[in-house]
C-alpha cells in the first residue's frame, strides 16, 4: 500500500448553518481535581463509543456490501447510481477535451491536449476557482453562470499547445458530484444537494441542461459528452495508466466511492444493452448508516446541518465534519471539565473554527511542549493551553480522526468483498488496484494509516499482498476529459 507525501489541503469547508450553542453551561468553583476527572470521563466515554475494534469494522463492512445489493436491485440500501460509462479509455483518443469539476468548495476548469497511444496526454492547464460562500445557496442561473464564465476564461486563453480542429464542438466531461439521477451518458438530474450546498432551482433538473443554458448565454459553442461524478472519473484516470484500477474513492472535503459492476448484477438495469457488459456504479456510500459508532457529538453535528439524518458515513469520515466534531468535544471539556481553565473560550462556540487540517497540522506537532498545538488553539480560537490541556486535546482529535480513517477502510473492503462474492476469488485473487484522491487521504498521514491498517486486518496479510492502494492526484479532472473523449461525437476519428 502506497504512503503519500504530506502537501497543503483543501479549501476550508463550506459555511455550517450557525445555530444556538448546544453547550452553554458551566459550573463555576469547583476543585481542579474534579474539572479532571470530568475531562478524563467524557475522554474516556468518547474513545469507548468511538471503538472501531475488527468485529465492528466486520459489521460495518457486511451491513454496506448488504446495502450495495439492495442498491442494485432497487430495493432500499444505498443509492447505488448507474454512470452510464461502460466504456473507458484506451490510450486511442485524440484531441482537444475540456472538464468542469464541481464538487466541493471550489470548481476547477481544465483542457487536455490528447495524442493517441503514442503520445496520450500532450498538454493539460487549468484553473481552479474558490466558490463564493453566498453562490452555495444562491439560484441555479447564478451558480451555473459563474461556473461558465470560468470555463469561457480558460478557452479563451491564447497557447500554442491547444488546437480545436476546424469545424469540432468543443467537448466536455463534466464532474458534478452530488447526487443525481442518470439515465444516459451525457444527462442527469440532481436529486438533492449535499457538501453544504442549497442552490434553489436545481433539484429536480437535468444539470447538463443547466450548463447548457449558461454556456449559451456566455456565448460558449461546446457541448457536454459525459456527465460523471469525481469518482467516477477518477476511476477513468487512473485506469488509463493502469488496467487492474477496479475501485475509486474520493476522501477530500466529501467522499464517494465507485467500482466496475457486471451488467447482469445491476437488477434495476434489467434489459439494458452495453457494450462492454459492464457499467460502472457509483454507491454514494456517504449516506450509508448502519453499524456505524455514534457519540452524542456527532448527533449535535448532524441535528446543526443543513441535511440532519442524511449522510452520516460522510459525516462521520470526511474532511467537511472531522474538525468539527473535535470542536465540540473540546466545548463539552471546556464547559464541563474546564479543560481551558474558569471561562470557555468565545470562539469556540464558533461552527467550523476548526478546521481537519487543524487538526493533521495539531497531530504533526512534534515538539516536547506540544508548542504547536497550543499556537493554533490560539491563532484558531483564542484559546490559552496548558501542556495537559494540548495533550487532551490530541488525544480527541486522534480518537476521532482514528475512527473516520478505520470506518473508510471498511468500506473499501465492503466494495471488494461484494465484487470478490460475484467473481468467485478473483479480486483477492490477482492484483487489484484502489485509486484515491481528495485532500483528506494525500495530507491526513495518521488517517490514510489507520485507513489502510483497516483494511489490511479486514482481509488479512495474503489477500492484501494482492491488493494495492494509490493515490491518483488530480484523477478527477484528466478523467472526465477522457471521459469526453471516450463519448465524443467525432470518435471515429480516433
């Protein structure tokens, strides 16, 4: 299993919707010894509760690869959502593509330069844009406007290393991912939002359709051959370099998983015809919830979103919610247990003031004082520390992170020991390749860690000699290109 370099993370997640403190109370006067103890219990409690020893890991991992086949067949489970892509590429395409990626906090633009199998990637550039925090819950023309006009920018752009043949539409593979109902290739439409999105006017409509109109009155001449979502093209990307890529996962400020099913498992695409026989799925497994440990803090997160009861795996293991759930741990000690001493620090009651990469530049603090840590609970929060207090609090942001990296590596292992039942050994029995990307797994050391010791203890030393993890940066974007090419109109050409 590969180990990435530490790099710089994500953008800050999206705004929380503030609501009332929950934790207001303190009792005032009482001996240090006792404001301790009371620290020491609430640790003590949340470790317990947030235990993710091999029988739960077990659980998690059959009650989501139960949930898969339900999917598939319609039933109830998770979400289980036909990409309509059944063909990937085959290092052939040629030509110039473009992708749009929307997934998070921002969007990124991109235009690939392809040259057949013996040049493959030519050229690639892009740019990445920050999402306006008031364009999340602003109006579909709104949204879809700004993200054309970044399009219409990179297009516009004078190099020499980009050429549109004379008389070609410019393609795109377009990476939305959140939910939505597809039912071909180049059409979908959404289903809700998630990610702390609320865009009034969308859901419900093609949103292929509404990229369309905001081209067109940004003067754009394109059109969208593949509408996927990051994982799904992150699975395109990686496989273009490596065949055995089976499974893509998305672990960044959401997360997403998304795997190459048989036709003939897919019940609910009974009479479907495909090229290839297979298709690939994507489970939106971040609205799994069984089996899951749970604590009273993540019930108050969950209570304060925008979706309370809807996608608690995500909120229990992605980047949006780890830092979080650390923050309000840290206000039931600091109003309970007076970890911060007599008062409790006024930012603290702040939604989001920490961070995850708060908490991976905490956890990489190696110095003998913890200085670090007790420098960014200041900068972040205004809090004061104590050398007792800092180590208190790595302890909880280990406990949590510890349990968010665990649960991701059940869950990989619930996609392949679905596939593994299906192929009758043959996943666990030759090379297999996971490819991931997102923020949280390239700079999170500790949570990739405990991700792949989860892994690793589910299906035991032999089998995971077999089975390789990588990271695929940047997969997403070069894939939904791909993906362009792939579905193009003038794919004759090729």
């Amino acid at each position: 299993m590969s180990v990435i370099a530490v790099g710089s993370f994500l953008p800050p997640p999206p705004p929380y919707r503030r609501i009332k403190p929950r934790f207001t109370t303190m009792v005032s006067l009482r001996s240090d010894a006792v404001s301790v103890a009371e620290t020491s219990s609430i640790l003590r409690k949340l470790k317990e509760e947030c235990a993710t020893p091999l029988p739960v890991l077990r659980q998690v991992a059959d009650a989501m690869s139960a949930d898969m086949r339900a999917g598939l067949a319609a039933a109830h489970g998770l979400p289980m959502i036909p990409s309509f892509v059944e063909d990937l590429p085959t290092g052939n395409e040629k030509g110039l593509f473009y992708a749009l990626d929307l997934g998070g906090t921002y969007f990124r633009v991109l235009r690939v330069q392809l040259g057949g199998n013996n040049e493959r990637v030519v050229a690639t550039d892009f740019d990445q844009v920050s999402i306006p925090p008031q364009l999340m819950s602003a109006t579909c023309e709104e949204l879809f406007d700004f993200i054309a006009l970044g399009l219409a920018k990179l297009a516009a752009k004078d190099d020499g290393r980009f050429n549109l043949s004379p008389g070609k539409k410019g393609e795109i593979g377009f990476t939305f991912s959140f939910p939505v109902r597809q039912t071909s290739i180049d059409s979908g439409i959404l289903v809700k939002w998630t990610k702390g999105f609320a865009v009034s006017g969308a859901a419900g409509r093609d949103v292929v359709a509404c990229l369309n109109e905001a081209m067109e009155r940004q003067g754009l001449d394109m059109r969208v051959s593949a509408l996927v979502n990051d994982a799904v093209a992150t699975l395109a990307g990686a496989e273009y370099w490596d065949n055995d890529v089976a499974v893509a996962i998305i672990l960044g400020t959401g997360t997403n998983a998304c795997y190459v099913e048989q036709i003939d498992a897919i019940p609910k695409l009974q009479g479907h015809v495909s090229s290839s026989g297979k298709m690939i799925i994507s489970t939106e497994w971040g609205a799994f919830s069984k089996r899951l440990p749970s604590t009273e803090f993540d019930r108050a997160m969950d209570a304060a979103s925008i979706n309370p009861g809807e996608q608690i795996f995500e909120k229990t293991i992605s980047g949006m919610y780890l830092g979080e759930i650390v923050r309000l741990v840290l206000l039931e000690m600091a109003a309970t247990g007076e970890l911060f001493g007599k008062s409790i620090p006024e930012n603290l009651y702040t939604p989001f003031i920490l961070g995850t990469p708060d908490l991976c530049a905490m956890q990489q603090d190696k110095s003998g004082d913890l200085q670090g840590v007790g420098s960014l609970l200041y900068d972040k929060a205004r809090v004061e520390s104590t050398f007792s207090a800092r180590k208190t609090v790595l302890e909880v942001c280990d406990t949590i992170v510890k349990r968010g990296g665990s649960l991701a590596g059940a869950g990989i292992v619930a996609i392949l020991q679905k596939m593994e039942e299906d192929s009758k050994g043959v996943i666990f029995g030759k090379r297999t390749v996971v490819a991931i990307d997102g923020g949280l797994y390239e700079n999170y050391p500790q949570y990739r860690t405990y991700m792949q010791d989860s892994v690793k203890e589910l299906i035991g030393s032999e089998k995971s000699n077999n089975l390789v993890i990588e990271h695929s940066k940047d997969g997403s974007g070069i894939g939904a290109a791909l993906l362009a090419a792939t579905n193009s109109m003038y794919k004759h050409d090729f």
